[in-house]
C-alpha cells in the first residue's frame, strides 16, 4: 500500500487521478470510472466529484493508496 499525502482538506477522486498520472485531464475521469476498478473505503465509486479525506483507503485496479 502506497501512501499519498493530501494538501488541503480534501481532493476529488478527479484530482487524484490526474495526480497519480491515470489520466490526463479531469475530462477523462468519468471514462476512467466506468472503465476501471475504482473502490473508496472498499465501495465502488462512480462519482468524478467523490471527495477523498484523510485516512481513507482508495484502490485503483490492483493497486491500494491510503491518504494522509
């Protein structure tokens, strides 16, 4: 698991995504979405304005990231 550190309060699923180079631009998120195995707290996520907070444990396919 991979940490990622948060500045701010929150981030979207979105900014996160175009952070961890997934896609290249927020435009691409909702593609990306429907696409990939997307999961928050182990739900899966659908929403490219899903806020993220410290302490949440996002997957992206395979790989696992918890916020900081």
């Amino acid at each position: 698991m991979e940490i990622f550190q948060i500045q701010g309060e929150f981030i979207t699923i979105s900014q996160l995504l175009k952070v961890l180079d997934y896609i290249g631009s927020g435009g691409e998120s909702k593609f990306f979405l429907l696409e990939n195995e997307v999961l928050l707290n182990e739900a899966v996520v659908f929403e490219k304005k899903k806020k993220i907070f410290r302490g949440d444990i996002v997957k992206i396919n395979s790989k696992r990231y918890l916020m900081k």
